[in-house]
C-alpha cells in the first residue's frame, strides 16, 4: 500500500469539500434563475480555478500599471495588494 502523508489527506478532504460546498451553492443559485447546470463542466471548471487565479494574482503582484477601458492605471504599492492577492489565492 502506497504511503499517503497526513498533508496529502488533509488537503484532499479540503479540496472536495470545498468543491461540494461550491456545487451546493451554484445548484441552489441555478434553480432560482431556472437555469440548468452541466456538471462535469462545471467540476473540471472548479479544479482547474486555482491553477489559474493563484499566478494571475502572483503577476499582479508585480505589474505597475495596466490598461484599462482605454486608460492606464498605475499602481500603488501598498500592503492592502498583498492582502487581497493572498484572499484570492484562498478563496476565503
């Protein structure tokens, strides 16, 4: 039998719980807008979430301006970024 690390465990029951609680709400969501929901798609959908949110909001981190709407925004290095690049690499 193949070893499995407490770790391994811990953040597999992590995953699939949050995965079920995200299935539970956009189900719940969908029937009050009487929309149907394809599941396969949307559970491929929710794995594949953190590998792309966690390095788009690493290179944010790093990028000091950006266009938007036309215009270009510069950024303000502030410990507010950071803190929200850290939430959105959660998800809390």
């Amino acid at each position: 039998m193949a070893y499995i690390s407490i770790f391994s465990v811990i953040a597999i029951s992590l995953i699939a719980i949050k995965i079920l609680v995200d299935i539970f709400f956009i189900r719940s969501v969908a029937q009050d807008l009487r929309q149907k929901i394809d599941y396969p798609v949307l559970t491929a959908s929710l794995l594949l979430y953190p590998f792309y949110i966690v390095p788009v909001g690493l290179l944010s981190l790093f990028s000091k301006k950006y266009n938007w709407k036309g215009r270009i925004v510069k950024k303000k290095r502030s410990l507010n970024s950071l803190f929200l690049i850290l939430l959105m690499i959660f998800d809390i």
